[in-house]
C-alpha cells in the first residue's frame, strides 16, 4: 500500500527530472540573493515550509535554517547543517514564538480546502516571533486560471486578494501584497540565464506583463 508521502515522491520525480534541477537551483541562487535574502537577516532562524528540493533553504542566508516536508526524497536535496522536519505543514513540532521568518512557494494550493489553509496560517502564526516574517509566493489564479489546473494535485484555488484577506483573518498584519511577481513556472516566460534573472528582479514593470504568482509578506504583530 502506497503511503501520501510516496505518492507525493512520485509526483514529483515525475514533473521534475535530474536534469532539471541545477537550472532551478541556478535561478534560485540569484532569486535569494537578489530579491529574498531583504527579507531576512543574518541571525535570523528561518523556516522553509514545504521546502521540496531546497530551492529557497539552501541559497537563504541565516543563522538557523529548518526545512519542512513530507516528501522523502527532501532530505536528499538539502545542503549541510539544515534542520530538516517531515511533519504536516499544521502541525510543526516547534516551540511558539521562535522563528523569525517563515517562507513558502507553491504550496498552499495543494492544500485540500480553505480549512486547512486556515489551520496552516494558525501554526504560522504561533512558530513565529512577535514581529516575525511569513512570505508567500504561488500561483495567482487570476492571471492563469486554465494553467492552474494542469496540475493533478492542485487543489485550492487562491489569489493574492485570497491569501491577504486569509493573512488578516488570522491575526498577521500585511506588509506586501504583489499581485504580479514571477512568471508562473520556471519553465515559462522568466528568463533562464542568472544575469537575465538578475534584470527581470530589477524592472517590477516587466512583472506586470509577465508575472503569474502573487508574493504577500504578512507580519505577526509586536504585541497581541
């Protein structure tokens, strides 16, 4: 009997092949260190919340890095010295209040319904510091609503308008919401050459055009 976390495996060794994976983690390096790494600060910890291959973990700078995913083939992908927890993404096993940032990208539209996202932002929300981070990229439906579903597990059909009401909801504050950010996929329009990264961080007008995921930072407020 197949278990959820070998189907996931499956999944994924299917949609992305070996080969792959050093242009993703190439684009990544400059996406963290051109755009990312403002966010967060050298001795902060940080918590990548369904990090997959390490993408955003392994290029981030910080003092403690945690990567969080059910995919067991995740630890195989991560670089020295990062925490790595395979626990539900509402359930993470750490103590309230001690992280500073926590990350995610394409995830929450795998989640299976608008419950278990609130579930999810309320575990944020208790793992983060007063004044702590969780920056949120995915796929804006608005702007690919045929694409989004070529899919087959995703699930959730989210806007930045959806996660920014959701973000308030549960008590975080909003400090950015952009409609528009990266291209949908790494395969899309999103220029594949490091130095053509770099530019297109560079000209937010170009965003408008071709951006097709939201990135909302929301802040967990100083004093509740």
């Amino acid at each position: 009997m197949t278990t959820q976390a070998d189907d996931l495996a499956s999944i994924y060794r299917n949609r992305f092949s070996e080969a792959d994976l050093p242009g993703k983690r190439a684009i990544w390096r400059v996406l963290c260190r051109d755009f990312f790494q403002r966010y967060v600060d050298p001795g902060d910890a940080v918590l990548d919340l369904a990090c997959g291959f390490g993408e955003f973990i392994n290029n981030i700078a910080a003092a403690r890095k945690i990567g969080v995913d059910v995919n067991p083939d995740t630890p195989h992908h991560l670089a020295a010295g990062i925490e790595f927890l395979a626990t539900p993404a509402d359930d993470l096993s750490l103590a309230s209040g001690t992280i500073d940032v926590v990350f995610t990208s394409n995830f929450l539209e795998h989640l299976p319904d608008k419950a278990a996202l609130k579930r999810v932002f309320a575990e944020v929300y208790r793992v983060l510091r007063p004044g702590g981070r969780f920056l949120i990229m995915g796929p804006n439906i608005r702007y690919v609503p045929g694409a989004y579903w070529d899919f087959i597990d995703h699930y959730l059909p989210l806007s930045h308008a959806t996660v920014a009401e959701g973000l308030l909801l549960s008590g975080f504050g909003l400090d950015q919401v952009t409609p528009r950010f990266l291209p949908f996929t790494t395969r899309s329009a999103l220029p594949q050459h490091p130095a053509l990264v770099a530019l297109y961080l560079r000209v937010p007008l170009v965003w408008r055009v071709l951006g097709a995921q939201f990135f909302v930072v929301g802040r967990k407020p100083m004093a509740e």
